[in-house]
C-alpha cells in the first residue's frame, strides 16, 4: 500500500495541527517529487544498513517523504497562504530545474558552480541581483543532479509554471 502521508508527520495529521488544505498540499508534494526524482534520498542497501544498526526502518526513504516531512515540519507555524507559497516555490523550483538544466552540458554546470564558489568566498551578504540569480542556480543544479529530476511533469503543471512564470514578469 502506498503511503500518502509519512509516518513521522502522522501524530500532526492526527491531533488536527493542519488544515485540509496543508494535509492536500503535502500529499501533493510526496506524490509530485516521487514522480519526477528518478532518485532516492536513501538507497535501499543503507535502508537495510540503518535497520541493522538500529533496528528500526528509516521512514524518510524517497526524495517525496524528504520534502513532505521537511515542510511539515519547518513551516508548521507559517500560516496556510504563505505555506501554499512556499509549496508553489518548491513546484516552480523544481520545473525550473529541469528546463534550465536538463539540455546543458558540464560546462554550464562547472560555471555555476565556480561562480557560486566565487561569490560566496568574497561576501556573505549584500548580495547583487546577479549574484543572487547565481546562487539560486546553485541550488536548481543541486535539486537536478541531487534528486535525478526527469521529465514526469504533467501539462497542467507545466501550463501552471507557464502561467505563473509570467505573472513573476508582470
């Protein structure tokens, strides 16, 4: 049976800490990042390794159960608007990875890279808008290589990130 929700955000399902739509948004997020991460965040063998050890399964296995928990638990005291947002970011985010991404060779990659090790040596803050578009890169590359993105979106979700990509122009 395939879990909708993971185990350890239950007891906050359980004692009514979400709302309805924060429960929806969440399942959406496992379901959504299981579909399109063509890896996992744990691999079978340190699964059965971590079992061993400590005799109990890890229930974060997927890049899905990750991502669900994560924001269950990090932006438990947002209010739902700016929790839908934070949810609409992470879908956007992980479109955008894989179109920006998904077509480049190792030289793009390599020149993200050096120039996030660049910018981030010289200052920790105050950032220019250039500079934080390049950071923010760094961190759609790690989400590409990181989660193995493929191209399992649907169409609505690609007319949604079409549609809200404009509204960020506007």
């Amino acid at each position: 049976m395939k879990e909708l929700i993971n185990e350890s955000i239950l007891s906050m399902v359980n004692d009514n800490s979400m709302s309805i739509g924060r429960i929806n948004s969440l399942i959406y997020i496992k379901e959504f990042i299981d579909r399109i991460a063509s890896k996992h965040y744990l691999t079978e063998e340190a699964a059965v390794e971590l079992e061993q050890k400590y005799g109990v399964r890890p229930n974060i296995i997927t890049w899905g159960d990750y991502f669900q928990t994560e924001m269950a638990t990090s932006l438990m005291i947002l209010p739902d608007d700016e929790f839908l947002k934070a949810v609409e970011t992470l879908n956007f985010d992980m479109v955008a990875s894989w179109i920006i991404f998904s077509e480049k060779d190792g030289v793009f990659f390599k020149w993200v890279d050096d120039m996030h090790a660049t910018i981030t040596a010289c200052k920790s803050a105050g950032f220019t808008e250039e500079e934080e578009e390049i950071l923010h890169l760094k961190i759609l590359k790690e989400y590409y290589n990181g989660l193995g993105l493929v191209d399992n979106f649907t169409e609505s979700e690609m007319h949604w990130f079409s549609a809200f990509q404009e509204a960020r122009v506007v």
